[in-house]
C-alpha cells in the first residue's frame, strides 16, 4: 500500500503544471542600468542597459509661433521627483521636433533606448506602468511613434507598443505577417495624463510559423476584460522559428504635440512634453497592477508654518 500511495505522489508531482515565474518586476532604481549587453536565454541581462547619455539637437518649425526648445536634451533620464514608488522612474524627453526626415533637421541622430533580456519562451505576460505629463498629445505627422516593445535577439520578430494620435495605443507587429510587412493593432485604449497608467498584455508566438492562431491579449488598470483580445494573428512568418526574449524601452524620433505658442525664438520658451516609465515587469502569468505607490515626493512646508 505504502508503495503504490508513494508512486501516485511522484505521479502527480510529474504531471504537475509548471509553476508561473514572474522573470523580473524592476523599479528603474539608480542601480537599475547596470546591464552588459543583450544575451539571450542562457546570458539573461541582470539589469536594463545604460540610459543613452548623448544629447540631441532641438528643431522646430515655424519659429514665429512656435518655442525652440531646449537645446542638448538626453532623449531618457532618470527623473527622483515623479515616480509610482521607490527613488526614481525613467522620464522620456519630447521637443516639439526631433525627427530625421525632416528636412529642417537634416541628418541629426534623435532618440535613445535602454533594453533588458528574459528567457526564451513561447509565450509571455508583460506590465508596463506609464503617466504622461500635463501637456501630452501624439499629434506628429506620421501619427505613431514606438514607446516600448518585445522582440526576439535574432531580430526577426519585433512588436512594438506605439503612441497613436492623442491619448492611444497601437501595437505595431513588424514583418507580420511576413517579412517587410507591418501588422498595426489598435488596443482601444486611452491614458489619463498626470497619474500611472497600468497597461498589462499576453502575446502567444503563432505555431508553426505562417498559420494565423497567434494570440494577444491586453488590458488597461488591472481590468477583468481586456481591451483587446485576439487570437488570429501571425506574429512569425513562414522560416521564422524565433521566440520573444528582449524587452526594449525605446524613445523614438519625434516630437509629440505641435503646441502652438504666441512665444518667439530666444525667449525662453521650453516645448518639452515627458512620459514616466516605472515598474516594468515580464513572467509567465498575469503580473497584475501594483498598489499603492504614487508620488512619493514630499511636499514643501506651508508658508507660515510654525512648530512650537
């Protein structure tokens, strides 16, 4: 009896499901950006790569109404004032213009990114807590911009998380469904300016490659019911066995409002619109939204006040 009760036991055991991982929940703390390089799933990067240190060159349009901006912006800080918890969050600096393509900007370098690896896998849960400052609005000419994404190390498969006219969202799926092709995916999603926007997403690899059975789902501030839910998509063309296992934060080309000011060139008007980036995290099984957590900067003493 004890025999055959012992080997139902290691039968179970074995039979098990795997136990759900959450790879990595960072804070962007001051420690955060000590990562070496990319890997893979037997070299996963401890931290997320140095933050670009290379300053931009501002441009802008329309100097008669519109502000110069701030000439030698980092495209990404670290900012100690505005965060969900901890000491700091990674700010994304917009000018009002910074795009190559345009022809007053010639051929000046824009944008900068940090990245971070997770193990190879199939499938994988994300969270990404992001706030956009008081100003913000996508309303660029090419209507999208990458703010982060996933994509495999070999660099066949790319899906980018977007900026989408105003307040949206749009995941970009690159050579999907076949390379050179782009696959665009509306998330019906609007941000709230000025608080922590939660955005939580589920992407399953297509398989095999070329059949259209791959899935996403995504969702906004912890919702039971996702914004999106999808499970035709081909994620991985016909020859593309790679799996997801990069996770980029990556402030792209490009401005995000044309504010339009009565402010002239020189006079020290600033044209900067920010997003917050913190809590980033990537698993195997919905990671949630986590509570609490807000600015946790202290307020300054009222005028007047007196301890006695």
């Amino acid at each position: 009896m004890r025999q055959w009760m012992w080997a139902l036991i290691v039968t179970g055991l074995l039979a098990s499901p795997a136990q759900a991982v959450i790879y990595w929940d960072d804070g962007l703390e001051s420690d955060s950006f000590s990562g070496t390089g990319n890997g893979g799933s037997t070299n996963v990067t401890p931290k997320f790569n140095p933050l670009p240190n290379f300053p931009e060159s501002i441009w802008y349009s329309d100097p008669g109404v519109q502000g110069p901006g701030v000439p030698g912006t980092l495209p990404m800080t670290r900012d100690t004032a505005i965060k969900f918890d901890g000491s700091s969050s990674v700010r994304y600096n917009y000018t009002q213009k910074c795009q190559t393509s345009d022809p007053d900007a010639g051929t000046q370098s824009c944008g900068g990114s940090t990245s971070r690896n997770f193990p190879y896998a199939s499938s994988h849960f994300g969270r990404v807590l992001i706030r956009p400052s008081a100003g913000w609005q996508w309303s660029a000419g090419n209507g999208q911009s990458k703010l982060w994404g996933v994509r495999s190390t070999q660099g066949l498969s790319k899906i980018w998380f977007n900026a989408y006219f105003s307040l949206g969202l749009i995941i970009s799926a690159e050579n999907t469904p076949a390379n050179g092709s782009t696959t665009n995916l509306p998330l019906n999603m609007t941000m709230t300016r000025e608080v922590w926007n939660c955005v939580e997403w589920e992407i399953i690899a297509n398989n095999p490659p070329g059949t259209a059975n791959g899935q996403l789902r995504a969702w906004l501030n912890g919702s039971a019911t996702p914004s999106v839910n999808r499970s035709d998509i081909s994620w991985r063309g016909v020859g593309n066995d790679s799996y997801l296992d990069f996770f980029h934060l990556y402030r792209q080309s490009g401005g995000p409002t044309k504010y339009i000011s009565p402010a002239s060139p020189g006079s020290g008007f600033s044209d900067i619109q920010y997003l917050h980036f913190d809590r980033i995290a990537i698993g195997t099984t919905r990671i949630g939204c986590p509570a609490g957590g807000g600015d946790t900067t202290a307020p300054a003493t009222p005028a007047g006040w007196i301890v006695q």
